[in-house]
C-alpha cells in the first residue's frame, strides 16, 4: 500500500508545474526538515517547476532554511503537498486549501484525513524518515541530494531525541546511516540544534530548579507570561526546555504549560512509556502515543491533565 502512495505522489509531482509545500505551525526540526528536504528533492529533479515553501518563520531553525513569501495566485492549479501535520487546524497558511490538490505526509496518528492522497505511517519516527523513504524507493525519479540529506537527518535527530526515543527503530538508524553518506556535516547539524542561547541557558536552569514532581512521577511546570518576560522569551523559544523533565531520576511523564498572550496554556505533554495522546485530545490536542500537545483554557484544566496522567501512570506500573 505504501509503495502504491509512493508511485501517486510521484505522478502528481510530475504532473503539477507549481508545487507549494506546507508543515504544521510553530515548526521543529522534522517540520522544517521534512517541507524543505521534500522541496530540495524535487528542485533538484524538475529544475522547471515551481517549489515553494511557505509558512511562519522560527528565528532558531534559519539554519536549516527560510521560508518563501508567495501570493494567492499562485496557488492556481498548483499541487499542495502538506508535512507532518495530523490535522488541519494545525496547519501553517492556511492557504494550503486553495491549490487544485492536496497530499499529506505524515507520521501522526491519522485522526483527520484530510488530503486527496495521504500518505501516513505512525511506524516512521519523523516525516523526514518518511521523505527519506520516499526518495530511496524512487529511486533515480527522486534522487537524494546533499541539501535534502542534511535537513532530513535534522528532522529525524529532533523528532527521535538523537535517536534515544522509543520510535527509533532499526530501519530509522538504517535511514540515518544512508542520508550521512551524503556531503554534509551531521555534527554540524547537530550542534546548530544543541546550541541554546544564554537566556534559554538560564531559562533551563529555571525549568530544573522548579519543577514539580507528584508521588507517581508527574512532573509538571507553568511558564507564567511574568516568568516568559522574565528570561525574555516567547513560547516559540520554550522548545528547548521540554525534554529536560525527561532527565531526571523517577519522573514518568510530564507537562509544560505555557501561558498565552490570550490567557490560555500551550501544554507540552510527553512520557517514558504511559500513552498520554487521549489525553492530549480531550483537551483540543493529540499527537504521538508519548510526544503531544494540547491547550488549557485555565490552571484548573491544567490540574485535570495532570491527575489524568497521574491515573494513567498508576496503571502502566500495574501492567
């Protein structure tokens, strides 16, 4: 089935002059990695067409490349192609509607099917590991080039924690291996993504000093708008500190929740083995089984998620 998708996708990128390629909002490195690796490819085999990648900037992810700045027209009989992305709330230009056709390429569970063509598989460990897969199995009709290779190797080191989550498999690290051959310099890649600035530095040391941890091995922090300012920060900076809680010593699953302009909390949800996406849905989010989001209208929703995952970690210690 998913060779089947391939042989699709590639047809319609043949057959489209203008291809716009979209990702999720607030972009990570498998985002990024996945829009972009996916846009060098097929520039490099259809040097004619016109690529665009569109979508919000993120000032700490330039170095993995910027975005296009593009006008409604030219989604006219153009070919949509949206990354790493499960549903359409969260999709970045909301534009991506306006092309003649639409695919999706994801890795999330597949609760909005959106999309003429989708192209999802929750075994891969990032978009980028699917892209990656793309590229392999075409083959000489979608070769592999340098520029692709580096920024879908940094999607897949951002969204398998360096290869230490449990969605990196085998054919991940295989994957990994066949894009390093490639002439770019994967230290590089990721010391660009270890490289915190100084606030950020200082704003880790805050997530570490005071984050709660319940008997069952919650952890749990809000990042107030009063301490944002304080480091003089913005939710968008606040990625890096999310897998600190991961750390330390008995802490199970966690949640970071960050206070909005508007008055609600991004929640950054994660765990070491309880599945915390059902969850994440119950409060107008979702995401992987161990990696979610979601969004808290007041510190009481805050306290529901996490009694919910204090229940939920009672009972995987039971299994």
């Amino acid at each position: 089935m998913i060779k089947e998708l391939y042989e699709r996708i590639y047809e319609e990128i043949r057959a489209y002059e203008t291809i716009i390629i979209h990702r999720h909002l607030r972009p990570d490195p498998d985002a990024l990695g996945s829009q972009l690796g996916l846009a060098y490819l097929i520039k490099n085999k259809f040097p004619e067409k016109n690529i665009r990648v569109v979508g919000s900037e993120v000032d700490s992810l330039t170095y993995l490349g910027v975005m296009d700045q593009i006008e409604d027209k030219e989604y006219a009989h153009s070919l949509v192609i949206v990354t790493d992305t499960a549903n359409r709330p969260r999709i970045d230009d909301k534009r991506y509607s306006q092309g003649e056709k639409l695919i999706k390429i994801d890795h999330h569970p597949n609760d909005d099917e959106y999309g003429d063509i989708r192209l999802v598989n929750t075994k891969a460990s990032s978009c980028s590991e699917i892209i990656a897969d793309l590229s392999i199995y075409l083959g000489e009709r979608l070769p592999m080039v340098n520029k692709a290779a580096r920024v879908l190797y940094a999607g897949m080191i951002g969204d398998t924690g360096r290869f230490l989550y449990p969605s990196t498999t085998a054919h991940t690290l295989r994957t990994a291996s066949y894009l390093m051959d490639f002439d770019f310099s994967a230290s590089e890649v990721a010391q660009s993504m270890n490289t915190n600035s100084q606030k950020i530095a200082q704003l880790s040391g805050y997530v570490l000093q005071n984050l709660k941890i319940s008997e069952n091995g919650v952890g749990s922090i809000i990042l107030s708008r009063e301490v944002l300012d304080k480091f003089d920060v913005n939710d968008d900076d606040t990625a890096p500190v999310v897998p600190l809680p991961g750390t330390i010593e008995g802490v199970i699953c966690w949640g970071i929740f960050v206070e909005q302009v508007s008055g609600y909390y991004r929640c950054r949800l994660r765990s070491k083995g309880p599945v915390i996406n059902e969850v994440a849905k119950a409060y107008n989010g979702g995401g992987h089984p161990l990696a979610s989001g979601a969004n808290a209208k007041d510190k009481h929703e805050i306290n529901e998620i996490l009694t919910a995952f204090d229940a939920l970690v009672r009972d995987w210690q039971k299994e």
